[in-house]
C-alpha cells in the first residue's frame, strides 16, 4: 500500500479523514467528527452535550487535478439550549445551508468576478442556481450596505432592464464615478427610499444632484433633501432632443417629394451623431446634401449645436441670455413638438442654471451607461435585480 496521502490538502481541524475513493474523474473523501472536540452550534457557537442524531451529507470542495472532488461528511445534529432547537453542528468548512465547502464558495465568488454563472457552472459542474446564489451571498456580505459616506455631488440615472419598461434607478457618486446604489423602478419613492437610509449630517452634507428632466426624482429630491441644487446635464437633454429632431424627420418625410424622401430615408442615426464623428465620407456627404434640401431639419440641428452652448456658459447671466435666445430660434421653427420642448426647457431652467454653480461633465454619465450595459449583457441580473443591483456595485467598486 502507498504511504501517499492527500490528507494534508484537507486541513479541516474539526473532522478527520478516514477513507478515500479515488477514480480518474471523481475523488470522494470521507469525513466525521473529531472525537477530541464536543459539537459547538453553528449559530451561537456554544457547545453542546447532547446529541440528537448522527446525519450525512456530500459537500463539493475544490477540484483535485481533473477530478471533482466530494467530501462524504457525517457529522452530528445537537439540541442547543441557548437558541432552543435542534441544529447542525457547525464543522467550520462548511456552511450548514450549503452544498459545497467554504473555500469552494469563496473560489466561485472569485471566478465570478471575471466569468459569467453559466461559464462557471458548467465548469465545476455545479447548477446555475447554486453558483448564483453563492456569489449573491458573498456580494450581499461586501456591498449590501449602502455607503452613504461623505457625499457630495450625486447623479441619478434611470437604465432598462428588460424589453419593454422595467427600469432601475441607478445613484451614483458623482466625484468617484461609482454606482452606490440601485432600485427597482423609476419612481419618487425609489428614490426616496435612498434617501431615507441616510442620516441628518449624510444629507446635510449633499450639495447637487445631477439628472435628466424627470419629474418622479425631481419630487423625491424636493421632498426628501430640499436643500440640494437639481443640475439637468447635457447628455440627457441631448439625447430627448434626439426624439424631436427624429419626430420633425419623420414629418418631413410624410411631407416630401418621391425623390426627396430618398435622401432623409436612412438619415436617423446621421441625425443622432455629432458631425464630427461621422468617419465615412459617403455618411457626411449624405447628411450634407439633407442638410442642404430640408430647411426644417437643417435648423433642428442647428438647434442641436447651440443647445450645447448653454452647458458651457459659466454664469448664471450668460446661461440665462442663450437660454432665451435658443428658445427664440427654437420657436421660429414652427414645429410643435419643437415647441413643446422649449416649454420643457422654460420649466426645467432652473436645474440648467444650477449648472454654472455645480459644472459636472457629462461623459462620466455615459461611461457609467456603457459599463452597466456590459454587465447586463453578460446576462446578470434577468431574474434577480438585486443581484445585478450588487453585480453593478462591485464592478464599480474596483475602479
Ligand atoms: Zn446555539
């Protein structure tokens, strides 16, 4: 017989080894109870006298070579007088709810920072479920509370998570560009509940809050720290001016000739871009030759440019006068749904304003956008927003 042992790999102090099975693909190891320790309960660590009966459980531990490895553990359920009930008996490698050992658990949270659930499952061939689960738990432990510490500036950001419209409220610290918290839905209460898990001098010590013309946060920001300056960024505003300069593109198609409609066909991302990312000659002469046929859209985009100017005015004063004079051109376009965005934009000046006393760049925001969406992709989160919630923390966490 071999005096070879792979006893060492398993330094479980409260247990012994007593037996093996090993075959090419599948290690099991047998483990029970060192008679030298009483059962102390999982929960409050006592000690315990009486056993009630003796049980048996596989529980997955690392891989060994090629194989998986299972340790066949018996191990002890006790009475415990303290918590007043029959419990398991806490071996220390494991944890009673889980199949598979502690340091598995932390080797699958690991691999989950880098690997999708589906790649590390079907690499351990573990479940789904179960791989989830365990990271879940590993995340909730690192990130489940919200840290409230020493914020000033905020942005507040809405994302869809699902076809249709799910939507998850994303906070973020605007000076580290870190997510710190995520809620289910996009309504005032959302956001409230946010707020609520701050203390007096947590929120005193909040100066703006950076968003787009929504009126649910607006509410929950009035209502829960009435004190912080609403700053509306760039991003947001360029990009609901999108929708207009894609509504007055589609009207002007209704209205065109054949030949006409040939040229704004095809034009909405042209439209949406800034020309100076347009790289393909044939695109930039394309958008040239609309330009130069549709007097309408050629002056929405005109608007586009100089709705721009306005984030870059760093006095309230200035802001105020391209404000106004933007609104003038805006209304000499006859177009209502044109119109009706300067109404927002007369109802929400305030916010635009606040921008000169709190100047917050607007990439950071669409960087954060991008980063979520990659995680989304990776598939996270479909079933369990916490879990994605707690997913998009930690990736922004290790920035
Ligand atoms: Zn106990």
């Amino acid at each position: 017989m071999s005096s070879i042992s792979i006893t060492q790999y398993f330094p479980f102090c409260r247990v012994n080894i007593f037996d093996q099975l090993v075959t090419e693909r599948k290690s099991i190891i047998y483990a029970r109870p060192d008679g030298r320790f009483k059962p102390i309960c999982y929960i409050c660590k006592r000690r315990c006298d009486t056993v009630h009966k003796w049980v048996k459980r596989p529980v997955r531990d690392l891989d060994f070579g090629p194989a998986h490895v299972t340790i066949e553990c018996i191990y002890r359920q006790i009475f415990c007088v303290k918590c007043d009930s029959f419990l398991v008996e806490d071996l220390e490698f494991f944890e009673p709810s889980r199949r598979v050992t502690k340091r598995l658990a932390r080797y699958i949270h690991e691999l989950c920072k880098v690997l999708t659930i589906q790649d590390v499952a079907r690499n351990l061939d573990l479940d789904w479920k179960t791989v989830k689960d365990i990271d879940r738990a590993f995340l909730e432990e690192e990130f489940g509370q919200t840290d409230y510490t020493d914020l000033t500036v905020l942005a507040v950001d809405e994302i869809s998570v699902r076809r249709g419209h799910s939507y998850m409220t994303v906070v973020l610290d605007y000076l580290t560009g870190r997510v710190i918290w995520m809620g289910i839905a996009r309504r005032a209460d959302t956001l409230m509940t946010f707020f609520d898990g701050m203390t007096k001098e947590q929120k005193e010590h909040l100066k703006a809050i950076v968003m787009d013309m929504w009126n649910p946060f607006i509410k929950a920001v009035q209502d829960r720290v009435p004190h912080v300056k609403i700053v509306f960024d760039l991003f947001h505003v360029v990009k609901e001016f999108n929708k207009v300069i894609d509504r007055v593109r589609i009207d002007e198609y209704n209205k065109a000739s054949e030949s006409d409609r040939k040229i704004i066909k095809g034009s909405k991302y042209l439209l949406y871009k800034n020309p100076e990312n347009i790289s393909k000659p044939e695109d930039k002469e394309h958008l040239d030759r609309l330009l130069e046929l549709n007097e309408t859209i050629s002056k929405v985009m005109i608007l586009k440019d100089k709705l721009k100017l306005i984030w870059e005015c760093e006095s309230r004063e200035d802001a105020k006068n391209q404000i106004d004079k933007w609104c003038a051109l805006a209304e000499s376009v006859h177009h209502p749904s044109v119109s009706k965005f300067v109404n927002r934009i007369r109802r929400y000046e305030y916010g635009i304003l606040n921008h000169c006393d709190h100047p917050i760049h607007t990439s950071i925001l669409e960087g954060v956008n991008n980063k979520i969406k990659v995680i989304k992709r990776k598939s996270y989160g479909f079933r369990d927003e916490r879990y994605f919630s707690l997913k998009v923390i930690q990736a922004f966490s290790i920035i």
